[in-house]
C-alpha cells in the first residue's frame, strides 16, 4: 500500500466554532482549525492503480477513534476482527480489517451510497504486513502533524 498526500493552501476563511472544544481530542480540534487554512486530501493505494480517497475533515476526523483504535491494537499485537466506516458527506465505504499473528487482512468494501471515486474501485481484500498497516496511518497522521505546525504554529502530538 502506497500513501499519496495533497495541499490545496486557501487564505484564512470562518472562525472555528469554540463550542466544540470539549468534544474533540487535541488533535482532533487542531484539524479543525486547520480547515480555515488548507484542504489536504489523502489517498491509500490498494491493489494495482486503485486508490481510496479520503477527505481528511470528514472522513478522518470522523473516523479518528476507529483509526487510532486499529492502530493501537496492531501495535499491541490484539488479534481480532473489526472495521472502520468512512460515512460522512458522500463517503460510504468500509475498511474491514482482521489482525493475525502475520500481518492484517484489510477488505475495501463499498456501501449503498459511496461517492463517485471510490465508486470507481471494485471490493477487495489485502494482506499486509502489520508494519505497513501502521506505516499507512503514521504517514497520514504525521502529514497532518507537520501541517498543523506550519499554519497554527501548534506542537501536537500523535495519537499513537
């Protein structure tokens, strides 16, 4: 799996809504802020040229818990079955994921009212190395970081 992470800088636009504050992890709200400034967008590589599309405020923000918590349990060597469902604003797919001693098997699947890209991409399933699976999200979360740093002049540190 190959990680593709993309800036689109816009001026300063809207203020944040201060009432959201107490709902949010420090890095959830920092991605909040973050919004005024710039749209980054990520992709996840799967199989061949298809790649899944994320739009960071509704998708990863939405889904933060769930992404930290699989990662968490890869690091943590849980084995198990669960998954992660990417449903805000036009988003309906799943990343079905079983940890196993070797590695995590991670199945793409599409919902009833997926948006147009990932549309595109057939269901599939992967098998990974644990360390890959964890590298993916790192990559991401370590973009947003960095992101964060530049335009809010915030130090915020990784959720795992």
């Amino acid at each position: 799996m190959e990680t593709i992470f993309e800036v689109n800088y816009q001026n300063p636009i809207g203020d944040i809504d201060d009432d959201i504050d107490d709902e949010l992890t420090p890095f959830q709200y920092a991605l909040e802020e973050l919004r005024r400034y710039a749209e980054p967008e990520f992709y996840i590589k799967l199989k061949g040229d298809y790649r899944v599309h994320f739009y960071i405020y509704a998708d990863i923000t939405a889904c933060y818990e769930d992404i930290v918590k699989s990662v968490k349990r890869v690091k943590n060597n849980w084995t198990g079955k669960d998954d992660i469902w990417f449903c805000e604003q036009g988003s309906d797919f799943y990343f079905y994921y079983e940890i196993k001693d070797k590695g995590v098997e991670l199945e793409y699947k599409k919902g009833p009212d997926v948006g147009i890209y990932n549309g595109k991409i057939p269901d599939m399933k992967l098998f990974i190395s644990k360390l890959e699976y964890i590298q993916v999200w790192e990559t991401l979360f370590k973009e947003l970081s960095t992101l964060i740093e530049e335009k809010l002049n915030k130090k915020i540190n990784l959720p795992f």
